[in-house]
C-alpha cells in the first residue's frame, strides 16, 4: 500500500509542474544563499579566533599578577623557563612559548610611533602558531638586530624591508634605552593590537637590552585543547594571572555569540519565509483536489493513508528543493572555502579591523543537518491546516458539490 | 481595470493578505535595518571627526607619505590669511605634531605631542570638551601638558606633577624640556587617549625651533556636504604645488572603506531576506493566477488585451504593495525617528571594540526621507518584478485553451 501511496504523492507533487518548480527553486536558492553567508561569516570568525590564538594568547596565557593591570616590565614571571617545562609535560599540552614585552617609542629618521617591542623564539613561535604564515613580505629572521614588523605598524612608519628603526624604552633599572633595529620581515597577524604596534625581536637580545634575566618572561601562552588544564593551572600556580582566551578576548567571544544570533535569526526568518511559501503552494494543491480525496474516501480509503499521501507530496517537493540548495550551497561553500571572496579593494580598512582581505567559509555539516531538519519540519508543518479540512470532508456532499 | 483589480484583491482574501504581510514585513526590515547601518556609520564619522581630524586638512606634500622635518608647512601665517576668504570655512588651526618620549622618575612612555592653538582648537575639535580633570590650555599656559587619561594611567602621575619630554626639535637637534601636567582629556578612543598628549603651541615652537610651521592646518567648514566644493575652492586658492588640500575622505579612507565593507555584509544579509520574500510573493501571484486562468481566458475572449490583462496583474500587485507600504512607511520611519534622537544602548559594547574605535555605547539610527523613499522604491522594483513570471506564463494561453483549461 505504502508503495502505491509514494507512487501516487511522486506523481502528484508534479502534477502543476510550474508551480512545484517554483518552490524548489525558492528553497534551492534561499538555502544556498543563506548557507554561503552562514559559512562566510562563521569562517571570518574562526579564522580571526583561530589566528589571534596562534598569534598571541593561544587557549591560555600567564601574566603577572598586575602586568595586565599595569604593563610593567617590574610585573614579570622570575621563574618563567621553569614554569614553562612544567606546563610542557601536562595533558593535552600541543604547545607552549615564553614572550617579552616592553611599551616604547619606535623612531625612523622621519617619522615615530608607540611600539610594543616583543622578544620571541622563532622555533617555539613556529611550534606554537606557526608563524611563518604571517609573514606577508620578507623572511623570518631575528638573527643580530634583525626585526620583524606588524603590518600596520610598517604602514604608520612606512618602513620598507631593510629600514632602520630605533626603539627606546626604560630597561629594568628604570634607565631610558635604545636600540637600532633592522627590518627583515613584515607581518600580519591579523589581531590588531600586534599588528599596530609590534615589532618583534631575538628573545635573548631583549633580555640583554632590557636588563632583564633569562628565565623571566611577561608572558606564558599555552595551546592546549584539555579542557581541564585552566583550572589545574590556577590551582597549581595561584599567585599568577592566568586567563582563557575568551577571558582575554572578550571582544571574539562577543563577535562568535553575535554571529550565532545573527546566523540563527536569518535561519529562523528564512525558513519561516519558505514555511510561508510552502504552505500555500500545498494548501492550493489540495483544495484543488478535494473532490478527488472525497472520492477516494468515498471509495474506501482510509484518511491516514490520504494523510501519508499528502505529507510525502509536501515531503518529496521540499526535499528536492532541499537537495537542489545542498548542491548549490556545498558549491558556493566549496568555492568560498577554495578561493574565498576577494575584497582586496577594501584591504586598508579590513587589515586596520585584522581581517584577510581575502575571505574564506567555514564548511560544517551542521549547515545541512540543520537546514534539513527545518525543511522537512516546514514540510510537515505547512500540510496541517489543509489536512484538517480534509479530515472534515463528507465525501458524499463534495463529490455532490463538485459535480 | 483600476476597479477590477480592486475587487479581486478583496475576493482572493488569502493572496492579498499574504503579500500584503510579506510586503508589510519586508518593508519595515528593510527601511529599519539600513537606518541602523547608515546611523553608526555617520555616528563613527561624526565622533571621529569631531575628536581630532578635520572635514579639510591642508599638508605639505609628502609629510603624510614620507615624513620628516623637511615636509612641515614653512610659512603657516600666509596661508592662513588666504584661507579666511575662502566661503565656507568655518575655522581653522595649525598644528605641530611630533613623537617623543615622556618620562617620570619611575615610569616612560612614547607619546604623540600636538602643538595646538587653544582658542581656535576649541571651536574645531572636541579634545577641550573631553577634559575630565584640570583645566584646558590657553594661550598663556606655557609648559602646560593636556594629556589622555590613558597616558596619565601609564606614566602614573597625577595634576601638576612634572614630567620629563625628549624629542627631535625641527632641526634635527635633540629637544628636551619639563612639562607640567595640567589638564586630563578622555575622548573614548583607547588608542588617542593612550597615546596622545597636547600643548601650547606657542610654547611649543620655541622648544622645537618651529616658529610659524605646521605639521598641518586643520579646518572645519558650514557644511560637511560641502567639503568637495570647498577644498576645490581652496586648492584653487593656494595655488602651490607643495601643498595639498585633502578632504576626510581621504584621510580617513580607512574608516570609509571600513564602512563600506560593512555595508556590504549589510545589504548581503537583507539580500537574502528579500529574494526568499520575492519568491514567495511571487509564488502566491502565481497560484493566484494560474487558478485564474478559465478568468483571463474569458477576459480576453470578450476582448481584453494582453496589454489590459498585463495592466490588471500590474494594479493588484501595485494596490497590495501601496497598501503594505502605507502601513509600513510611518511605522519603520517613527522608529528611525525614536531611534536617531534616542540611540539604543549597548553596555560595553566600546569598551569591547576599542581597537575598533568604538567610542560610544550608542547606536544612533540614521533618519533620512531620501533613504527611506529609495528603500521603499525597491520594494515597489520587486513586487512589480514578482508577477512578470505569472504574466508570461498566461500569456501562453490562447483564450480557448484558457477557458478550457481545468
């Protein structure tokens, strides 16, 4: 019977072929749309976390008790290489790197800037956020004086590959020092702060130029996915600041959540839209034929299989649609994610904001699952109305009516 | 036709409500959604222009590319006295900016000294109206420093204490002096009130040796919809191939592209909205037309063109659209109106996008009759275009088909 009933609902779903059309085109294109944003957006978002983590804090960071509070090179970790062998050999521990920082004044022969001068170990910093992707020009190399620069900062200053810069600042003594850099590489990290202001330097060569002893460091990033790791490191070393990256970055924390309600606001309206058109398209399929369901009750039929009819009918259009917009949107998706959408015309504004000016999506099978389950649900949903009334009909005064 | 249209909006109830919703709907999203994008669009330019940078700012060429002594304005005086006869400049102020370090006994940071003229700084930007300790500076204030309350975190000083300040004077020469901290400004922008510091320039121009030089003038005009018009007035007017005359658009072309990118994500997003409402209204059109069809094959039988049947589809939708958009136009237009005079506020939403310059919590919505008639234009564009289809496809009838077809 089930077989005769699919038979019947595949049949009838393209009876008025137009205007069955004309709902699979509106799913198809309204769920590629809505996919392809969704995976642009979401893809921005990761792409900014997942860089700002490798650039700077990675998934915790350990700060002096006051350094946040006041970015002082007083506030500093003394036992910082001992701290960081110990965290290295934790669970789930992927990577672990030991920073510098010092506040300053960065000078060429015409111009100057506040700086952040950062001492670093290209190895670790490999390890850690593999940094050599953020190289947008020159080489990776803190060899002697050699300095590598954030984008923007390169801009303000407009240093070159090669350039001369001077950087003063007070070392641990409170004296005021200075030390010439050369260029050799420009970053960008796309997290705005280091972006602006940092140069980078040798993390040995700070210390010296700070005054400052070898195993100290003002920060300890860790990468790890243990989720227990936060808590265990607060236990385990309370007299230090030790924070989350969603602590430290409130701000991505803030744009993820907003890109979720923003997601799931477009979901819910768009789908609500293609409930809307859906609904009538089947409530006008069935009053078409309501002598013909009179008929065929008339004849014997039970109302559930008439009610199994018209739901696969309503089921079979929108899954077409459905399975038209997968295609159109894993092709969008696959193409965003592959080449990205370009907007290097626009590209001092997105890197001042510390986005790519090329961006890319984010596929996950969420995107289908989800729009699946609503579809299907919108399907369901839009055949109620009319199957009440079907349920209502008095097959004899329909036929009657009819004739 | 006028009429016919009238009474099959009123027989096919289930149709003209539903787009007349959907038309109700879009209509407010639409108009609201872009107040709210082109609000804190103009609220950011507007705070940025009010903090510092100039609707015109007057350079010499190559101080903004290369930098340097050699690229400040020589002989400011001169200039100044051609830009009073240009119409529409409201004021104008030079300004010597350079960086240096400032030091305390314990603590030193870099920081961008402006040599300002007060009075007139107090007529062109907002850095006097942020003041939140002390006092602003006059002309007699001598080693006086205004300072951002960031810097003033950062050194740890208080009023009236003295800070150290090392810099290169306009002559390449080392420049050193004593400063006294007197008063503290707090604009909202993290990176402007941690890096920012200002001074006399009077007194300035004697410690850098910049007597009547200008790193730029900086201008405020009537009317900012005016600044084309009136930079091109004083380009002409300068007539000096070192100096350039450029407007807010071009110095804050980040800012302006930032806010385009954004504009762009914005009209993508209601985009989608749209096409899926266009789809529907046009799918109701259509299934409102197709159960028509015995109708039109009988109208134009009794010799209605396809011209005529074209002009009835044509006033239905045109009467249900109009009567979405009465409805909807003052409702959308009131809330950009509420909302452009009373700004919806987001706790920390600042403090959260600082880097961003983010300066305000408030989101001002933007009300412009001229926006509001293009938004509703469009909707008019699209539910005209949603019937062009149900159109074609009756025009694929001949009427005998038409009144046979079942």
């Amino acid at each position: 019977m089930f077989k005769l009933i699919l038979k019947m609902a595949w049949k009838n779903s393209f009876l008025r072929l137009s205007r069955t059309l004309l709902v699979i085109i509106m799913i198809a294109v309204s769920m590629s749309m809505m996919l392809g944003i969704q995976g642009l957006y979401d893809g921005m978002a990761e792409n900014m976390i997942d860089k700002s983590k490798r650039s700077d804090s990675g998934d915790i960071s350990i700060f002096a008790k006051d350094y946040r509070i006041e970015r002082d090179i007083k506030n500093i970790i003394k036992d910082a290489s001992s701290i960081k062998k110990k965290i290295e050999i934790l669970d789930g521990v992927e990577a672990v790197v030991l920073r510098l920082s010092a506040d300053g004044l960065i000078s060429t022969a015409r111009k100057s800037s506040f700086s952040i001068i950062r001492g670093i170990e290209l190895k670790d910093e490999e390890k850690f956020g593999r940094f050599s992707e953020f190289l947008k020009g020159g080489e990776l190399n803190l060899s002697k004086r050699s300095a590598i620069i954030g984008i923007e900062l390169a801009k303000t200053l407009k240093l070159r590959l090669g350039s001369k810069v001077i950087f003063s600042t007070q070392d641990s003594s409170g004296e005021i020092n200075s030390i010439a850099l050369r260029v050799r590489g420009i970053v960008q990290t796309t997290n705005i702060s280091l972006d602006k202001n940092t140069i980078y330097v040798d993390k040995q060569i700070l210390h010296k130029f700070l005054s400052v002893d070898e195993t100290y460091a003002t920060q300890i990033s860790i990468l790890s996915k243990n989720k227990e790791l936060l808590s265990k490191l607060k236990q385990e070393y309370p007299s230090l600041d030790i924070k989350s990256f969603f602590e430290l970055q409130p701000m991505m924390k803030m744009m993820q959540d907003m890109m979720i309600i923003f997601n799931s606001i477009t979901f819910f309206i768009v789908m609500l839209v293609v409930f809307i058109g859906i609904l009538g398209v089947m409530y006008v399929s069935i009053l078409d034929r309501v002598r013909e369901f009179g008929i065929m009750l008339g004849i014997g039929m039970e109302y559930k299989y008439i009610r199994t009819q018209i739901i696969l009918e309503s089921v079979i259009v929108s899954f077409i649609g459905y399975l038209l917009g997968a295609i159109l949107g894993v092709a969008v998706l696959l193409y965003l994610n592959q080449y990205g959408l370009n907007l290097s015309s626009f590209a001092d504004a997105l890197e001042s904001w510390g986005m790519e000016t090329v961006l890319y999506a984010a596929i996950k099978v969420s995107y289908f699952s989800s729009t699946f389950f609503a579809i299907i649900t919108a399907a369901i949903l839009s055949v109620w109305i009319p199957l009440r009334k079907i349920k209502k009909l008095n097959p004899v005064e329909v036929i009657k009516a009819e004739k | 036709m006028f009429s016919l249209a009238l009474k099959n909006i009123l027989f096919y109830k289930g149709r003209s409500l539903t787009t007349f919703l959907l038309t109700f709907v879009s209509t407010i999203l639409f108009v609201v959604y872009v107040s709210m994008m082109d609000g804190s669009h103009k609220s950011m330019l507007e705070n940025a222009l009010n903090i510092y940078t100039g609707a015109i700012e007057i350079y010499k060429k190559g101080y903004r590319d290369i930098g340097g002594n050699e690229y400040y304005i020589d002989d400011v005086s001169s200039i100044t006295k051609k830009l009073s006869r240009v119409d529409g400049v409201k004021s104008f102020s030079s300004r010597y900016e350079t960086y240096g370090l400032l030091s305390t006994e314990e603590y030193a940071s870099a920081s961008m000294i402006a040599g300002i003229e007060p009075l007139k700084e107090r007529e062109i930007s907002s850095i006097s109206k942020a003041l939140v300790d002390g006092l602003f500076l006059d002309e007699n204030s001598k080693n006086c420093l205004y300072m951002g309350d960031g810097l003033v975190k950062r050194l740890k000083i208080k009023l009236n204490d003295e800070v150290a300040f090392i810099g290169a004077a306009n002559d390449d020469s080392f420049a050193a002096d004593i400063f006294k901290l007197c008063g503290i400004f707090k604009t909202g922008s993290f990176e402007f009130d941690s890096t920012v510091s200002f001074i006399t320039k009077t007194y300035f121009d004697e410690l850098m040796l910049s007597n009547n030089k200008a790193s730029y003038i900086t201008l405020k005009i009537d009317n900012l919809e005016n600044v084309d018009r009136v930079n091109k007035d004083i380009t002409k007017l300068l007539n000096d191939e070192e100096l350039e005359s450029l407007t807010w658009k071009t110095l804050m072309k980040t800012m302006v592209e930032a806010m385009e990118v954004d504009s762009i994500f914005g009209y993508i997003s209601l985009a989608l909205f749209l096409i899926v409402i266009f789809f529907v209204i046009m799918i109701y059109g259509f299934i409102n037309i197709s159960s028509r069809i015995k109708e039109f094959g009988v109208l134009t039988s009794i010799g209605l063109s396809n011209s005529n049947i074209m002009k009835l589809i044509f006033y239905e939708i045109f009467i249900l659209t109009s009567l979405a958009v009465i409805f909807a136009t003052p409702i959308a237009s009131y809330i950009c109106y509420y909302y452009s005079l009373n700004p919806i506020v987001i706790d920390g939403i600042s403090d959260m996008y600082k880097d961003y310059g983010i300066i305000s919590d408030e989101i001002p919505f933007d009300f412009s009759l001229f926006t509001i008639g293009w938004n509703i234009s469009l909707i008019y564009i699209l539910n005209i275009l949603s019937v062009i289809y149900p159109y074609f496809y009756i025009k694929s009838f001949t009427p005998i088909e038409a009144i046979r077809h079942v």
